[in-house]
C-alpha cells in the first residue's frame, strides 16, 4: 500500500471556518472600539456640560438674594417685565433668573458659548468651537422656595420660607424627536438672613 504525500495548505472547508471566526472577531473589535468612542464622547459632553453649569451657577450666586428695599419672600420669582431683554445683563438678583431659557447656551452679554470670549465680545475663529456644536443644547435655571423643615421639599403657590433652591441645568434636546436628555445638573440651597437693625 502506498501512503499519499502530506497536504500543505487548508481545505475549502477549514478556510471557511478561518474567515468566520477572523470575521467575528473583527465585528466584535468594531463594535468594541465603537461602544468605547460613544462612551467617550458622552463623558466629553458631560464635562463640558458641567463646566457651563458651573458658570451658570456662580454667576447667579454672584447676585444679591433680592434687590435693594425688596421683599424677600416675594411671588411669583422671576425678573420683572424691565429685566426681560435678549441677555441676562439687566438681572440684578438670584431671583430674577427663574424660569431663564436659552438654546443654544450664551454668556451674560447673549455670545454663544464656544465663541465667546469672556468679555461680551467673540474669541478669534481659531479658537472657536466647531459650528453647531452647542446647537441643541439648552441652558435652565430655576430658582423657588423649599420648606424650612426639609429642604428638599418645594413649596407650591404662594408659600414662602427663609430658603430657596438654585437649580442649573444643561440638557440636550433631540432635533428629531424633541426628547431631552440632561447633561449636567446643579443645585444650591440659599438662606435669607435679615439685615442687622
């Protein structure tokens, strides 16, 4: 009997096997680089998010808690109808930021932010973000009244307390189908303490 000489190479078979399993690991390298830009990404928006709340939140805590000869325990909270302009440079009390909308987000003077340069005026185009960047996102504040007893507890209507609760806020809103999703999130608790006699 005579013995066939050894193969060399693969069968048809034996090659096919190869390419699927070189080609589900390869999916699966795909899919795992891309779940980890994704993940990326979002912490990216996440700290930019949380920077501009931080903003957002020393600039309405740089304010007074109500203007001169006002009355702390004043309802509604918001500006007055003089206060209301296309930027937030009339505000002149923590108070008068409830209910502030904008989107996309802009600084004090009404400069879009990744533009702006800090001062009211726009940074040099090398410096800016990419267009559209902040395009649907949108910047919240809420400012209203939490119970003295407990402090995360709001008050409704009219009743009012010694402390109120500054919220920032930073969410993404979905061009398509309107949904939100929040980016970054701050709250402070301020007191009032009356003047000295």
């Amino acid at each position: 009997m005579s013995r066939r000489p050894p193969r060399d190479g693969f069968t048809i078979v034996e090659a096919s096997v190869a390419a699927a399993f070189a080609a589900l690991a390869g999916s699966t390298l795909v899919m795992a680089t891309l779940s980890a830009l994704q993940t990326t990404h979002n912490a990216q928006d996440q700290t930019m998010a949380l920077g501009m709340a931080q903003q957002l939140m020393d600039e309405v805590l740089g304010n007074p808690y109500l203007p001169d000869s006002g009355n702390p325990y004043a309802t509604p909270i918001g500006p007055d109808k003089s206060e209301v302009g296309p930027t937030r440079q009339l505000f002149n009390d923590i108070g008068d930021y409830n209910g502030y909308r904008c989107q996309p987000p802009q600084d004090f003077w009404g400069v879009a932010l990744g533009s702006d340069n800090g001062q009211g005026g726009q940074r040099d185009p090398n410096f800016q973000a990419p267009a559209g960047l902040f395009a649907n996102w949108q910047q919240q504040v809420d400012v209203y009244y939490v119970s003295q007893s407990n402090l995360t507890t709001p008050l409704s209507g009219s009743k009012t307390s010694d402390y109120r609760v500054v919220e920032v806020r930073i969410i993404y809103i979905d061009p398509i189908t309107g949904q939100t999703n929040p980016l970054a999130s701050l709250q402070r608790v301020i007191a009032y303490v009356a003047p000295p006699p």
